[in-house]
C-alpha cells in the first residue's frame, strides 16, 4: 500500500486522539484548551483530507475505509472524556445519540454496500453540518475556559444541542432513503 497525503492526514488524526486523551487529564495549566486546538487541528484534517484525495486524485479503497473510522473514534472517544469529566443527564443524552447515530448509520451503510446500494445513503449536506457543529461544539467544550469573556463551553455546549437535532434528522434521511431496501429484504 502507498501512502499519499490524503492518507496520511487521516493517520494523523488517529495518532492525535492519544495526545487529545492525555491533554485533556493532564494536571498542568491550559492543557484542555491545548487538547481544544489539538482536537480542531485534527478536525480539519478531515475536511482537508477528502479534498485533497479528490482534487489530486488520491482516493484509495484504504482512505475510504479509515476516513470514517477516524472521524467515528475522534468523536466518540472525546464525547465519552466529555461526558465522565462533567456528567449530566443532558449531555449524556445527547452523546448517546451521537454516538448511536454513528454505529446505527456505520451498519445501515455497511449494509447498503452489501447489497449493492451504498450510493442510497451516500453524505449528505444535513450530514455535513452535523459534522461541522459536532466538531466545533465537542472543540469548544474540551477547551472549556473562558475565551474573550466568552464561555466557550457552553457555546460548544449548544452547538452540540443543535449537532444531535442534526444528528438525529439526517440519521432518518439515510433510514428513509435505505427503507425501500430494507422492506424488500423482509418481504
């Protein structure tokens, strides 16, 4: 396998999740707003990476397989620190549909391919900018201190309120674009 850069910024995504986890614990001044900067570098890389395997023609079968991993581990790894570091009923609610919107939409997808119709529940815009939301709400949240007299926390509290009403419409748009399918199998 040859690695190109598109790829490897899907690597550095998994490697950062390690220094993310350890920031995040770790007992020195500013680290979480460290971890912060370091989650939303990794962010990036996401929106960069597909880009670049598009534009320069980079797309391998390997890219197309870890790009979602990656993107499902940085989530939910880090909702999971979120949710131990400062638990409530209502955040974890609300990681709970995130994260069981990524493995029900992981299998539907899956699934799909299985039996030759993954383009039905291709990404779609509303899957967009629930990413978009998640990833700058989970940022804000991880960095936690108070920004420009701003709290930061609970501005990325509420972007992740409106990424799980995202999360929960757009995971209905790929179950009614896959229904059709999934109703011929049990007839």
């Amino acid at each position: 396998m040859k690695l190109n850069l598109a790829t490897i910024l899907t690597l550095f995504r998994i490697a950062a999740i390690p220094v993310v986890v350890v920031m995040f614990y770790a007992p020195y001044e500013h680290a979480r707003p460290v971890a912060a900067v370091l989650f939303g570098i990794a962010a990036v890389t996401d929106l960069i990476d597909g880009w670049i395997a598009r534009r320069f023609n980079q797309m391998s079968r390997f890219g197309e397989f870890l790009d979602p991993v990656a993107d499902k581990l940085m989530v939910v790894i880090v909702l999971v620190m979120l949710v131990q570091a400062q638990s409530s009923l209502f955040e974890d609610v609300i990681a709970m549909i995130i994260i069981g919107r990524e493995i029900t939409v992981s299998a539907l997808r899956e699934w799909m391919a299985s039996i030759g119709a993954r383009a039905t529940v291709r990404v779609q815009f509303s899957g967009k900018l629930k990413t978009t939301f998640q990833m700058f709400g989970i940022a804000f949240m991880v960095y936690q201190e108070p920004l420009f007299g701003i709290d930061i926390y609970r501005v990325g509290y509420l972007l992740l309120i409106l990424a799980a009403i995202l999360t929960i419409y757009s995971m209905f748009a790929y179950l009614k674009a896959a229904w059709p399918s999934m109703r011929e199998s049990v007839e």
